[in-house]
C-alpha cells in the first residue's frame, strides 16, 4: 500500500479539501456583500442627486436614508453623495461639513486607533474613503481647527512640524508618552529601536507603553510595537 494510500493520510486530504471549499465559500460571500453594498451605494447617490430637495425637507427621509448610507458603508450625512469639490470662496458651510465627516470618521469609522489618530492617517483613510471629495491641503486642518474650537474634539495636538495628534476622545500625555509617539513617527518600531532613539532604559520605556496601552492607542506584541493611530 503507497504512503498516500493511508487511511489517515485520506482523511488530511478530506479535511484539507473541506477547509479549502469553506474559504472560497466565505470569499464568495464576502464579495457578494460588496457588490451589494456597491449598488446600494450607487442606488443611493442617483436618489440624493434625483431628490436632494425633498430630502432635505423631510426629517423622516433623511433620517430613513441616513440608515440606508450606514448599511452601505457610508457616513449617515445626507447630501455628501456625487462629487463634492473645495470652493475658494464662502468656505465656512464647507469647512463645517466637512468637519462634520471628520468627527464621524475618528469616532466611528476608525475607533479601533484608540481615539488619538494622526493628521497623516487621517488624510490617507479621508482619500482613500471620500474619493467623491476634491479638498485643497488646507481644508482638513481647517476643519479640525473648526471642532476644536466648537469643543467637539477634546484636543488637537501638535507635537512639532511633522506630527500632528487629533484626540477624538479625552486621552491624557504624558511628556514620556508624547515623546514615545513622536519618536515611533515614520518607524517600524521595536523595543530596542525606541530604546535607542529616546535614550531611555527598559522600566522607563515601561511605563510609557503601559500608559498608552491602557488607553488603547499601542499594541506591544513582545519587541514589536504597533502604534495603529500613527
């Protein structure tokens, strides 16, 4: 009898086969939901662009179609469908829409950073997710100014030139933990990489990472550390 002849060997090929049609089952399915969500999101941009005013007038179907955006993956702000492109001039309804759609991306759609998310990620995760918006470089920062200054963001945090926190919920630094984020800016950071950047012995690098994992804003997996926000 050949090796592959084994009942236990028919068994692993069983098992290697079943779990093989399970995976390309749930891939099935999980492109099935994103053409779907596709074409709710499609459904939905013609219904705003066809019917704009009379949703506008009515609390019901803007309320109704704010939870039709949500089960497509869109934000629940009706109005923000089709192409919505910076204006040079009268700039403050813009500006507070778009502050509007920041609040909820950092909030809701990117609560897993812990609450405090960098303005370089959150320009990349805004055009990669509202392609329909054409901004200027200035309009981000000009929103979140905006909600800082309406004490909608408890703080928006410049550590320097290159490193701009916003806190989407109320997380106090420390000067050890705003070092710690400054210097894992740009880096895949380890243990001994921060060590050596910060000049800092291993409890004082300790402290800091227990600090900042308890607010949820580090991830230590033994000398790799992840800092989702950043």
């Amino acid at each position: 009898m050949s090796p592959d002849d084994r009942p236990e060997d028919k068994e692993q090929a069983r098992k290697s086969a079943m779990a093989g049609f399970a995976d390309s089952l749930l891939e099935a399915q999980e492109e099935d939901k994103k053409a779907k969500k596709q074409i709710l999101k499609e459904g939905v941009e013609r219904l705003e662009k066809k019917e704009g005013d009379l949703i506008k007038s009515s609390k019901l179907l803007n309320s109704e179609l704010a939870k039709v955006r949500q089960q497509a993956d869109m934000s629940p702000f009706v109005g923000t469908s089709g192409k919505i492109t910076s204006p040079k001039f009268r700039r403050a309804e813009f500006i507070e829409i778009l502050a509007r759609e920041i609040l909820w991306i950092g909030r809701e759609e990117l609560k897993d950073k812990g609450g405090i998310i960098s303005l370089h990620q959150l320009r990349d995760y805004f055009t990669t997710s509202r392609d329909n918006w054409e901004l200027r470089d200035k309009d981000i920062p000009e929103a979140l100014t905006w909600l800082d200054e309406h004490d909608m963001i408890p703080n928006l945090d410049k550590i320097d030139d290159e490193l701009t926190l916003i806190h989407f919920r109320p997380v106090e630094l420390s000067t050890d933990t705003r070092a710690l984020l400054k210097a894992a800016m740009g880096i895949d950071a380890t243990r001994s990489k921060l060590r050596a950047i910060l000049g800092w012995d291993e409890t004082r690098l300790d402290e800091a990472l227990r600090l900042l994992e308890g607010d949820g804003i580090v991830l230590v997996d033994g000398e790799q550390i992840y800092f989702p926000g950043l």
